[in-house]
C-alpha cells in the first residue's frame, strides 16, 4: 500500500510521517516541519521534510538536501518517495531498524 501526499496536504502528510516514522526512532512535527531521528547504536539515519518544501536524508556514506513537491509512503516497503522538479528520491528505512 501506498500513501502519497503533497505539500499543500501538510496536517495528513504529517500525520503519515508520524505513523511511518514512529516505529523506528524519534519523530516530532509542527506546522512547519517534520523529523525522524533513529538511535545512533543502532544506526546513524535521519529524515526530514519542511513545510516550504525542503527535505534532507542522512544515512552512512550519503545525505541529500533538495526540495519536494509529492511524498510517497510506501508501507510495505518501508520507503518514501519523494518528488519535485530536482527527480525523484527514494528514503529506505535501514534493516538495521527492521530487525532483518
């Protein structure tokens, strides 16, 4: 199952994150922003996503700082999809999360 929102969507975009997100580290969200942060021992990850359209990821080995314009949740794979006039980007959670 897939989720997409836009930003103009923020308050049901920020209640995915949140759902998505809560599992696997801290999250928190406010009218202008939302962020995961995962346990640095068990991996050092982040995501964020700011109501003007920025978004970052951070991950060993890689970071991305762009703008979006469509987010898509992907449940069962535990990914989001971001889209904006940059491309696309694609967030994984870590299986270090996972438990695989």
């Amino acid at each position: 199952m897939q989720v997409q929102h836009s930003l103009k969507q923020w308050n049901d975009l920020a209640a995915t994150f949140q759902a998505f997100f809560s599992t696997y580290g801290t999250t928190t969200s406010s009218d202008e922003s939302c962020t995961f942060v995962a346990d640095p021992m068990k991996v050092e990850t982040a995501f964020s996503i700011h109501r003007d359209g920025r978004f970052s990821a951070s991950m060993p080995l890689h970071e991305v700082d762009a703008r979006v314009e469509d987010v898509i949740f992907g449940m069962e794979e535990k990914t989001v999809q971001c889209k904006g006039v940059f491309g696309e980007y694609t967030y994984r959670i870590p299986q270090q999360l996972l438990g695989a």
